[in-house]
C-alpha cells in the first residue's frame, strides 16, 4: 500500500465514523421494525380485499391502493421534506435519528405492504381453499395458513425492504438525518473530504451485503419446497 | 323401523355407537334442487342446474362426467365452498345453506375433503399438516393431538414420514396425508375431488382400496367425484352421471354400468377398461353372418358363478352359442354379462325370458 493511500485516510475521524454507522444501524433496524408492524398488516388487508379473495372490497381495496401508489410514487427526498410538519407533531423534532424514523417508516411501508400482497397472492388457491374446508376461521388461515405458508416469500420482502431503508436512510441526512448519509454530506460534499465519501459508500455496501447474506440464509433456512 | 317414541332416544344411542349396523337407510345427504352458476367475463353462466341427488349413510357415492360438467362445483357444494343460488341441501335434515357462519365452521370441521393436488401447507411437516384441522377446534390438549396425529399417521402408513415436508413425499403420499388430514376431526362425510386423478394407475390402487378400507372401517359416507368410470367400478355403491350441470342418470353402480340408459353413460361406460364394445353387436353378427336370435344375459352377485346357461339349454332343448361377454366384478358384486347366439327349432324367446328370470338373470332380446 502506497504511503500516499494511507495518508488520505488519516485524515478521516474513525470515531465519526463509527457514530454515524451506529446512527445508521439504529435507524435501518428501527424503522425496519414500524415497517414490518404497519405494513404486514396493510399487506394482508391489501390481500384479504383485492378481488376474488376473501373479503374481495372494491372500494377499500381501491382506496389503500390508491394511497400506496400515492407513497410511492413521491420521491423519497420530496416525501423527506413535506413530511417534515407530520414529524414534528409525532414527536417533536425533524432532525437527527428520531426525526429521520417517522418518513422512513411512511416512505417504506408502503412499498412493503404491496411486497407482502404479491407474496401472499403466490400461495396456491387451493391451500386456502382446503383451510376453508377444514372450518378454519379467517385469522386462522391468515396465520395458521397463509403466513407460514409464505414465511421465506416474506422473509425475503423484509430483506428486500431493509436494503431499501439503508439507502433511504442514507438520503435522510439530506434533511438533516444523522448517520453515514449525513455525514457523506456534511464532510464528503460540504467538505470536499473524498475519502470520507468513499469509506461512507463502502461501509453502505458492507451493510447491504451483510443484509442481503442474512436475508438469504433465513430464506433458505425456512423454506421446504 | 317401527320404534315407539319412547324408544327412540335409546336407538339414536345406538346408532352413534354402531353406524355400520343402524347406517343403512339413514338418509344422510339430500340435495334438493341446487342451482349455481358461474361468472365469465361478467356474464352468469349455469355451472348446476337443477341437480337432485340423495346420498345414503354409509355409503360411496360417485359422481362421474366429462370436465365441464359441474362436478367439481356439485362436489363443493356440499360443504359450500360453492353456495348455490338456489334449493337446499339437507345433512340429517339441517339445511345446510341456512347455518351461520359459526355453525357451518363447526359443520365443515366434520365433514373432511380431499383435493386432486393434495393442498397440503408445504411449510409444515407431515404431522402439522394433520395437526393443522385438530388445532382449528381450540378442543384438544397437546397431548391429545399427538395421539390422535400418530394414530392416523398408523392409519395411513406414514409413520415413518412424519417429520418429513410435503416436497420430499410421493404423489401418493401426499394424497395419505391429504386423507389422515381430512379424517383428523372425526368426519361424518369425507369428500374425494378427483383424489387420484394427478396419480399414476398403481398408486390410484392403494389410494381407493385405502378410501374402501376408511369407508367401511369408520362407517363414513363418501362423496367422490372422478372422469374415470373405473374408479366408480371398484369403489363406488351408486353413481350419478352428470353431464353440463345436469344430472342425467343415477342409481346402483351395477344398474348404470350394465344398463346405461343415457348416451353419455354408454359413452363413459364403453371408454373404460375390459367391457366389450356392445353397441353394434347385432351388426357385428350380421357382418358375421351368424343367423338366429340373439340375446344379452346379465348375472349378478353369486349366480355368475352358476352353470345356469347349460341347466336352461337342457330343459329347453336349445344350444347357446356364446359371442361376446365380460365376467369381472363391480366392487364386491360378482357379474356376467354375456351376448349369445340362441341355437335350435324355432326357440321361443318369450318363454327363455321366463326361464331366465326364474334364474334371476336378465334376459334382453337384441334379434330375434
């Protein structure tokens, strides 16, 4: 290695670093966590209403489906800004890792409740059919059923999903976030400090690997096809 | 049965204790002018139309026709997966259509199905899959399921395999699990929807003489529904033919097969195995040029294995010439159906009917 190479990274403050990878984690994991509360349930109603299936709902299906693309549709970095106000009344600040949780939450809850719909809309008629049959309630298919049934198809919509959260966390330091975003902002951009930039990248893509290694093991783990 | 009502009480008793005995002529199943349809391209289409059946208790009901004829829906109606626009289905004379949810769960919880592609959850093991409608009732204790898991794993043969996943099992063995599960609540009813059609014709075999062992075992009424007339052959008691949601024959599964009065019935009966093609026999013979009346005897049950024939060509002084016929069994029932030639002087066909019929053989005259 090159003593020029080595002098490029002195300059960097590890300590900051290690700061805003904590902060990243902190926000990735939290908001993935609210993801998966908010949005399974969405997926599953989302499921539950779309036509021809159990409580098939035209218009409440239309509504949520309609407010999902809405989400959607919206750039994060805009969804970042206008839903400034609607953070501040949840809990009282915009900026830093608890005001950067509320828009990564709404951003991607949406996206992982259409995710868990199309997984559950893959499970064979007939295993929901055959529950029927049995005299299974609907929470009973639901979770006795459908649930286990797509357990890797899910699993594999929360990796999906958590990678998506670490890129978006990462544009939350746009607004102020905290974490690796921020401070790519704040000393690789502001500052013109490249390197800082360049370790902040990589350490994004150790995480999304990490992410998508472990969300590959579980899949496998769980599935029995 | 002439009972008193006081003595009513203490038959039902009975009756619950001992269902191959008191089951016989217990109406179990009366479906009542059922109708339904189905939607394409948002248009009803009539998938049933004024479909009457009776199923009796204990007993194996068959319903057999091409794909399109609906019986995939009639099957379904039974346990209403498929709810029909109109008439009523009565199960020991509840109409079923009329139950509230809670009731048709409780309902549907004894009455089992099996499906065509086995339907069974792939992410749990064989023994959660049959754990699966006893966890449905809230009734039983763990300990309970386990034992009432390894008795229908004993039941099916899988014992072996309970801890396996449905990927790793054979067609037949997932259809295994499919009736363990189905069987898991105790059922009334068991419905079959084409149970062996995705399996090869060994497999088929082992799959019905398990669902004849099950019927006769348990005393349980089965309702299958198959297009292979040799399924309605070796397992079924009475048939109904049903051809675009219409029934158009039914009775005793000897009767239909050996006497099927609708086209469609010929058609199905002809299409499966070691029955002679008889529809053209009087040409055949003509084509043959053999003269002379021809008749068709029918034998069933123990006089199949009779030497009727020669007794009747002795006291009658004429000689039989056989031309075409099957000997074979339909489930249990020994039968013959032959065609001959009636050879001598003048027979006189209306008196040889008689005979026959003393015999308890069926005489029907093609050409005389």
């Amino acid at each position: 290695m090159s003593p020029d190479f080595l002098v490029l990274f002195a300059s960097i403050g590890w300590s900051d670093i290690a700061l805003a990878t904590g902060e990243t984690l902190i926000m990735v994991g939290a908001s993935l966590l609210f993801t998966v509360l908010f949005g399974l349930p969405l997926g599953i109603v989302l499921f539950l209403t779309s036509p021809r299936q159990a409580l098939a709902n035209a218009p409440i299906y239309g509504v949520l489906s309609l407010l999902v693309n809405l989400v959607r549709s919206t750039p994060f970095v805009i969804l970042l800004i206008v839903l400034i106000p609607v953070t501040v009344t949840l809990i009282g600040t915009s900026i830093g890792v608890p005001g950067a949780i509320p828009p990564l939450v709404i951003g991607a809850t949406p996206f992982f409740a259409r995710l868990v719909e199309n997984v559950l809309r893959e499970v064979d008629r007939g295993i929901i059919e055959a529950s029927q049959a049995m005299g299974a309630t609907l929470p009973q298919i639901v979770f006795g059923a459908l649930l286990p049934e797509t357990l890797p198809g899910l699993l594999a919509a929360i990796t999906v999903t958590a990678i998506t959260l670490v890129s978006y966390a990462a544009m939350s330091g746009v607004i102020g976030g905290g974490g690796l975003g921020d401070l790519a902002i704040r000393f690789g951009y502001q500052r013109f400090q490249s390197e800082v930039m360049v370790v902040t990248v990589a350490i994004l893509l150790l995480l999304v690997q990490a992410l998508q290694v472990l969300g590959d093991r579980l899949v496998l783990h769980f599935s029995h096809k | 049965m002439l009972t008193s009502a006081a003595d009513k009480p203490r038959s039902r008793q009975q009756a619950a204790h001992r269902p191959e005995e008191t089951g016989k002529g217990h109406l179990v199943i009366d479906i009542e002018n059922i109708s339904t349809h189905y939607i394409v391209d948002g248009r009803a289409i009539p998938a049933l139309s004024d479909v009457s059946l009776r199923v009796e208790k204990g007993e194996i009901f068959g319903i057999i026709g091409v794909s399109g004829a609906g019986k995939s829906t009639l099957v379904r109606t039974l346990n209403l997966l498929v709810r029909p626009d109109r008439g009523r289905i009565l199960v020991d004379g509840v109409d079923i259509t009329a139950l509230a949810k809670r009731q048709l769960q409780s309902y549907r919880r004894k009455t089992g199905m099996i499906f065509q592609h086995f339907n069974l959850i792939g992410a749990k093991t064989v023994a959660d899959n049959i754990r699966f409608p006893l966890q449905l009732t809230g009734e039983y204790g763990k300990a309970e399921m386990d034992r009432r898991v390894d008795e229908l794993l004993d039941l099916v043969e899988l014992s072996a395999h309970r801890d396996k996943y449905p990927a790793q099992l054979s067609g037949g063995q997932k259809q295994r699990v499919g009736i363990a599960r189905a069987l898991a609540n105790d059922p009334n009813l068991l419905l079959c929807d084409e149970a062996t059609s995705a399996l090869d014709p060994q497999t088929t075999q082992s799959i019905l003489r398990l669902l004849l062992d099950i019927n006769r075992r348990l005393g349980l009424t089965i309702v299958l529904i198959t297009h292979e007339m040799d399924v309605i052959r070796s397992l079924c008691d009475r048939v109904a033919v049903l051809d675009r949601g219409v029934v158009v024959e039914q009775g005793r599964v000897v009767e239909v097969l050996l006497h099927p009065q609708h086209a469609l019935t010929r058609a199905l009966v002809q299409e499966s195995a070691d029955h002679p093609a008889d529809g053209n026999i009087v040409d055949r013979m003509r084509v043959q040029g053999l003269r002379g009346p021809l008749v068709r005897l029918t034998f069933l049950g123990a006089i199949t294995y009779q030497p009727v024939l020669q007794r009747i060509a002795a006291a009658l002084e004429v000689g039989f010439n056989i031309v075409d016929g099957v000997v074979g069994r339909i489930k249990d029932t020994p039968y013959g159906q032959i065609t001959v030639q009636v050879l001598g002087q003048l027979p006189d066909l209306a008196r040889l009917e008689n005979v026959f019929g003393e015999h308890s053989v069926r005489c029907e005259v093609l050409r005389a």
